[in-house]
C-alpha cells in the first residue's frame, strides 16, 4: 500500500499546474531587481530562493486541491500510514528529483524541479494520517458512488473533522443518499456546515440550517442583481466601474449553493 501511495502522490506533483496570479506577481517584482525572464528564473527557482523564500512563492500552486485530496482517499479507505510512513514518504519522493510543469499566462510550459518545501508542504497537507475510521469508509463506499465517496472521504480529513463530525457527517451523507443521489456540492456543503457547529444535537443544527439557507437567497438575490456601490462617494471614487454588472458565474454559484443548503435542510428534517 505504501509503494502505491507514492506513486500516486508523486504522479500528482508532477501534474501541469497554472502560475497562479499571487505567484506570477511575485516573480514579477523578482525579476524587477534581477536580470532574466520568468521561464528562467523559475527554472532556477530552487536553487536561488531560500527555504523561506520558496515556501511563500511556491505555497498557492502546492496546496492539494479537493480533486488530489480524493485522489488518494481510496487507498486510505482501508490503510493509514503512520508518522514513520510519512517522512520515508516525503524522503522517497525527494530522492526521485522529480519536476513539476508549470503553465505560464502566456500559454508556454516551465518545468520546475521539485524542491523539499514542495514536496513536504503538498504531503503534509493531504493530512493522510487524518483519514476517517474504516468502518466509517466501508460506510460510505456502500452508499455512495466512487466519485463522491472520495470527496466525503477527502473532506473528512481536514481541520476541525474530530472523529465524532466524520461520523456524523457519514451517517447524514448516507440517511441523503436514501432520499435521491447525492452531488459533490452537496457533499461539499454539507462538511462545511457541520465543521462549523458548534453542537450536534439535531435542533440545532435544523435551526443553523434554516439560517443559512436564508442568507444563501439573500446573497444569490444580491448576486442577481449586479454589482451595486454601497455609496455615490464610492461609486464615483471607483468610476462606476462595474455598476449593474452581473456576474454570471458569481451567480451560478450562488444558486448550486443555496440548491445544497436547501436540500441539506430538508434532509435534515428527517434525519
């Protein structure tokens, strides 16, 4: 399991991945004081920046995403590695001198080597030793698609999932997949929801969820309405830019959420 793991993990860090616009800044205001281009200097990157100094850069494009955490909530479903696996982990994966392929705005490729920080920082935020009980994955596995399973399972290990929220959330996640198929936002809502009750006990968290969903149509209403300045000084200050707009996307997304919360709500009614 271990030998499968690495693979996995390393197979993920070498996944093309987009400058993102913190990182491209930075390197912008590098080069500033430096001769060279970007495609260079991150080439170099490595071997020039400090530790310190990679960790900053680097942090945005090498933390998991929610689609590389699930990627490997499968495997975890029946092993966890220890503190031990861990670092033989991170030192394995070091030692392979792997490289990174990074996607520049202007459409070109860089390739970046791997650096410990990365390497470590990507590792250590799968959060591997946090995966939920076996049981509470066979739970899971036998009421939800493979897909969705590895996102519940994935958001489970992160901060403030104690062993009794992972429980709790795999027994409402399977009590929702009796009433109707059940969609990654759904899942995604409902692990933020219950990672930030305070309390479990079913009033509660009917009344939290009653709450949200009122917020959730007012802000999808905002959202439908366009931007909007709060104040004419604001307005003008900003040259009105953007006033009356509507974002479609922003909208979308807005509606998928309080779709979530709707549902979570109503299914928490019965559970």
């Amino acid at each position: 399991m271990y030998n499968e793991l690495k693979a996995q993990i390393a197979d993920l860090l070498k996944r093309a991945r987009p400058l993102k616009s913190q990182t491209e800044r930075q390197v912008a205001q590098y080069l500033q004081e430096n001769t060279g281009d970007a495609a260079g200097f991150l080439t170099r990157a490595a071997e020039i920046l400090e530790e310190h100094e990679l960790e900053i850069l680097f942090a945005p494009i090498f933390t998991p995403t929610l689609e590389e955490q699930a990627a490997v909530s499968d495997l975890l479903s029946s092993w966890r590695p220890d503190a031990a696996d861990l670092t033989r982990l991170i030192s394995d994966l070091c030692a392979a001198k792997a490289v990174a392929i990074l996607q520049l705005t202007d459409g070109s490729e860089v390739k970046l080597p791997l650096h410990e920080v990365m390497i470590s920082r990507f590792v250590r935020l799968l959060r591997l030793d946090q995966a939920p009980d076996f049981k509470i994955a066979g739970m899971l596995q036998d009421k939800l698609p493979s897909e969705i399973c590895g996102v519940a399972l994935a958001l489970m290990r992160q901060r403030g999932f104690t062993p009794q929220r992972q429980q709790w959330l795999a027994s409402f996640l399977c009590h929702m997949a009796r009433r109707a198929p059940v969609t990654v936002s759904e899942v995604v809502e409902a692990a933020q929801f219950i990672s930030a009750q305070s309390a479990l006990e079913t009033p509660a968290l009917r009344k939290a969820a009653e709450d949200l969903v009122r917020a959730a149509k007012g802000s999808a209403e905002y959202a439908q309405v366009g931007r909007m300045y709060w104040s004419p000084d604001v307005a003008q200050h900003h040259q009105f830019r953007g006033e009356g707009r509507v974002d479609r996307a922003l909208v979308k997304q807005k509606l998928q959420e309080l779709a979530a919360l709707e549902t979570i709500a109503a299914a928490l009614e019965s559970f």
